[in-house]
C-alpha cells in the first residue's frame, strides 16, 4: 500500500500568514489521485481539493494544491481564523486508499 | 442541502458485535459508492471499507484490519448505509464516519469522499 508522510506535524502560525503543508507519497500516485481533507472537533470533515489541485465546491481560493507525482504541497495562502484545524492528504489511485498522518494548524 | 448522519455507535464489549447506520438525504443515495472511514483517539485517519452503487455492482471492498470481521451493506429504498461490526477488538474504538464516495471519470477506480458526515464513536472495553 502507498505511505503517504505529512510534515510538519504541526504548524504554528498566525492569522494573515501563509501555511505551507507537505504529503509525500511512498511511490507514485496514480492519475492525480490526490485529495486534502480539513477535520475539526466536532464537526463533519470537509474536502478541500481533489484531482491533487481541484477545489472543492465552495472551498475559497486561498487554499491551492499542487505537486506529483510524490511530492504534494497543500499552501493556505492567508490564513483565516477559521483555518486553524487538523489537515489530511489522501491517495485514491490504488487500493486501499491511504491517508497521511495529518498536520494540524494552530494559532502560534 | 446533502447530508450524512451516523447513528449506532456506543460502549460494547470484545468480541461483540455493532451496527452502525448512516442516514443520506439531500441526493439520490443509489447513483453513489458510500465508504466508512475511522478515526482511533489520538490517530489519523482509516478508510475502513466501501460500497458501490449499484450501478456498479454493489460490491464492496475492505481494510486488511477489518476484513472478514466487518460487513458494508445499503438499502437504497431507505436511503441508508450499514457498517456491521462483529468479533469487535479493543484497536476498532474509533469515532466512524461514513462518506460519499465519487469517481467523475466514472472508471470505478479513483474514488475520493466528497462528503462527510459527524460520525459516531465506538468503544470497545470490558
């Protein structure tokens, strides 16, 4: 099955500032197959990009996504409050999809 | 609005069984796959199974730590998807979510969850 690393594990930053979150894929991720996922206590986990840098319905363009076809960078490019969560990558090209380990985005 | 709800979770013992239900409203539940991802405390995230539609044949596939333990069923007349969890382990305490699955290529291969519900959490203590 395909290791997907995310670094750092945790990033401190404050609102108005760029994140820069990372995925690395122990081999090749077939066909764009990446997605970012953004979970929050309590509440439904919500799709950010698919296709590796396809916005979700609704998710605003500071979130981008680019890389491949092992290395993946999701960037936040000003972060707002409500931007402060956990966030997962996940492969979907091979079987079984595998998630990374998260980074979680905290208010420095 | 498109929704996910999940119901069933609660306490139960080792080598008990659960099921866990997850309620569709807002799209026609038959058109899409539906998954169950899990989430351990303190862990990341564990897609656990899914289920086709059955356009697709309705079959379903398993992670290696559950299969032949856990069951991924529908009832589309209902609009509900199952997770039927038997010979439960202290390691399947989770909160479970279920997902909308989609593959816009429609090559029954890429699927990534495009909705999400709440989840419900399971325990499994004596």
């Amino acid at each position: 099955e395909i290791v997907l690393t995310q670094s750092p594990d945790t990033l401190s930053l404050s609102p108005g500032e760029r994140a820069t979150l990372s995925c690395r894929a122990s081999q090749s991720v077939s066909s764009s197959s990446l997605a970012w996922y953004q979970l929050k206590p309590g509440q439904a986990p919500r799709l950010l990009i698919y296709g590796v840098s396809t916005r979700a319905t609704g998710i605003p363009d500071r979130f981008s996504g680019s890389g491949s076809p092992t290395d993946f960078t999701l960037t936040i490019s000003r972060l707002e409050p409500e931007d402060f969560a956990v966030y997962y990558c996940q492969q979907y090209g091979s079987s079984p999809r595998t998630f990374g380990q998260g980074t979680k985005v905290e208010i420095k | 609005e498109v929704q996910l709800g999940e119901s069933g979770g609660g306490l139960v013992q080792p080598g008990r069984s659960l099921r866990l239900s997850c309620t569709a409203s807002g799209f026609t539940f038959g058109d899409y796959a539906m998954s169950w991802v899990r989430q351990a405390p303190g862990k990341g995230l564990e897609w656990v199974g899914f289920i086709r539609s059955k356009g697709y044949g309705g079959t379903t596939e398993y992670a290696a730590s559950v299969k032949g333990r856990f069951t991924i069923s529908r009832d589309d007349s209902k609009n509900i998807a199952y997770l039927q969890m038997n010979s439960l382990k202290t390691e399947d305490t989770a909160v479970y979510y279920c997902t909308r699955d989609i593959d816009p290529r429609g090559f029954d291969i890429y699927y990534y969850m495009d909705v999400w519900g709440k989840g419900t959490t399971v325990t499994v203590s004596s």
